[in-house]
C-alpha cells in the first residue's frame, strides 16, 4: 500500500519537528541551550515555555499523521470491491440502515412485561434464519421503547425455547408478574409456525417441535391466548414473526414431504383487549434478509419503534399507523425479491403501541 500525499505530508512534518526538538535541545548556541539553567541551577522559564512548545509541536504533527492515517484507512474500506450480492443491488446494509436506539429517547419504566421468544436453530426442524437476533434485539427495544423493566422480560431462544419452557413462562412466570387490570403485556416471536392437518389450527414451533406429534409439542394460538387470559392483564400485544405456510424463511419446504397447505380457517377471534401483529397472510412466506441480519417484518417492527413509523408526527404511534409502516417497507422489500409479504393487523388501529 502506497501512502497518500497527505501521510508524506504528515511524516515529513513529523520528522521534522523531531529533528527541531533535538537541535534545540543539543546546540550550543541555541535559545534552549543558553539558558537551560537559571542561576539556581533550575531550568529557566524561557526554557521551560521554550521545551512546552516543542512538545506541543510535536503531539500536534502526532495527530496529523493519525489522521491521515484514518483518512488513508476509510479510503481503502470504501474502495473494497463489492460482494457478488451486493453488486445485484442486495448487498451489505449501510450504516444507516442498521436498528440502533442511539437518539432514541428511553421510556420510563411502567407496569408492562415480555416474554420475548426466538428459534432459529430446531431439533427437528430446518433453521428460521436470523429468528434468534430478532429476538435478542427486541429485547432491548422492549427494555428501551416500551418501558419494560429489564426484570420483567423474559427471553427464551433455541434449547432455552422448548414446549416445557414456553409453557411454563406463560402459565407460571407471566401469572406471578401480572398485576391485574393494570399491566400490560407484550409476547414476541420469531420462528416456524404450522397450521394442524386439518387447517383448523394455527401452531407456533417450539424448539423441539415433531410434525408427527404437532398438537403435543406445538404450541396452538388458542393456548396462547388461553395463557394470557387467565392472567386478566390489562393488555396484551402480541408481534408474530411466522408464517404458515409450510415454507421456511428462505422458501424451502418446512418439512421434507410437505404439501401445499390449505389454512382453511384462521384465529381471528380475538379478546378486545388483544392486538397482534403478524408476519404475512395466511399463505404467505415470512421472509428474512441476509443484508438486514433479521426478518423483515422484525426489522421493520423495531425500526418503526424507533419513531419512523409515528406518521403524523404526534408523538405517538398507533397500530394503524406501524401496520401503515410494515405494509409499505416490508412489501416494498419482499417485492423487490420478486416476494410477497403483506403484515397484519388485527385489534384496534386506533390503540397507542408507542408513546414518546
């Protein structure tokens, strides 16, 4: 690697305040030297003003020549070739493009809890890419945006997510932190989710979820709701990061041998307290982004929580208003995919998700 102009600029500059500093320090003749000591034998204000300013010189040229390393640095990274994705028009996702909370303003803290769920890698099952960042990740915008105290979430992914333990979160973890009437809860996941043989039921995919056996290790969206009823909170959210489909995040069959499915029913009878945000349609797949590190609709989700999805800038966003968001973004990315995916809302639009 060739250094840049200005780095000779900088080294040279350097150099050369090194080589002023010894000079000084060494002539005979020179200012420094003449008058190094006063008559006490202690070195002399002007010789210690004199050496102050060598050094500074010299830091200065220091931090020069950092910088111009720094710029010859970014320089070469932007002028590294390309992966073949990105140079399809799917490459990396740029700095801006990642979901941060710096600039976001933390919520306080208030009676809510979450019990956030993520399984990327099954025991039976093909992978759901990307499902266990998804749920990492919203941990933190539940802690940061939703003003859950960090106490009161509870994180399940892969082994840790299995059909004992998410059960057992939900019908003895959650009751112990509900207080009735006044809590709010919010239940996250991302992960595989299959409907029953006959289409009648919708099931979410534990860790060690067996096609064969599907209505003892999975877990029904009926049970769900049951579980969360009994606690009588004041609220429930629930965010789906699934499809059921039969097809996995990539588009590969969920099961070796599996058919088309045909959901000829669907769980859209909710509890008014209730507000569930999925995916896609019923026959649609939910896709992830290997340039986003997460499922489109997560990512979406959570970057809509960081306030871009508050559409009439209120200060406040309803569910209307991050169903409005997730339609837009996550069909537009799908699309560009030649995909569909098209989010769902059921429950009140007009219910506050965020307020800031």
């Amino acid at each position: 690697m060739n250094p840049s102009p200005r780095n000779l600029v900088s080294i040279s500059l350097y150099s050369l305040a090194l080589c002023v500093g010894c000079v000084l320090a060494q002539e005979p003749g020179s200012g420094l030297a003449a008058s190094t000591n006063d008559s006490s034998g202690r070195p002399s204000v002007e010789a210690e003003a004199e050496a102050d300013a060598v050094v500074r010189g010299n830091e200065r040229n220091r931090a020069l020549l950092t910088e111009g390393a720094a710029t010859t640095a970014d320089s070469e990274t932007a002028n590294v070739p390309r992966s073949a994705s990105a140079s399809s028009g799917r490459g990396q996702a740029n700095a801006s493009s990642a979901l941060t909370l710096r600039g976001v303003k933390p919520s306080p803290v208030r009676d809510a809890v979450a019990i956030v769920i993520g399984i990327q890698s099954y025991k039976y099952l093909p992978a759901a890419r990307f499902a266990n960042a998804d749920a990492r990740k919203f941990s933190e915008y539940a802690r940061h945006v939703l003003g859950v105290a960090p106490n009161r979430i509870r994180l399940l992914t892969d082994a840790g997510a299995d059909t004992t333990e998410i059960t057992r979160a939900f019908r003895q973890w959650l009751r112990r932190n509900v207080n009735r009437g006044t809590t709010d809860v919010y239940v996250f996941y991302s992960g595989h989710g299959l409907p029953s043989d006959d289409g009648k039921t919708l099931f979410l995919l534990p860790y060690n979820a067996d096609r064969d056996f599907i209505d003892k290790t999975g877990i029904s969206q009926q049970e769900l709701v049951a579980m969360i009823s009994a606690t009588q909170a004041k609220s429930a959210t629930l965010f789906f990061d699934s499809c059921y489909s039969g097809q996995t995040r990539t588009g590969d069959a969920l099961l070796p041998d599996a058919r088309p499915l045909s959901l000829r029913s669907s769980v859209s009878s909710y509890p008014p307290e209730f507000s569930v945000l999925s995916a896609s349609a019923t026959q649609q797949i939910s896709w992830s982004s290997p340039e986003l590190g997460h499922g489109l609709f997560s990512y979406y989700l959570m970057k809509g929580m960081e306030g871009v999805a508050d559409l009439d800038r209120n200060g406040e966003i309803t569910f209307g208003e991050m169903q409005r968001y997730l339609v837009e973004n996550v069909s537009r990315q799908a699309a560009l995919r030649n995909r569909e995916q098209e989010p769902q809302l059921i429950g009140d639009e007009n219910r506050t998700l965020v307020k800031r």
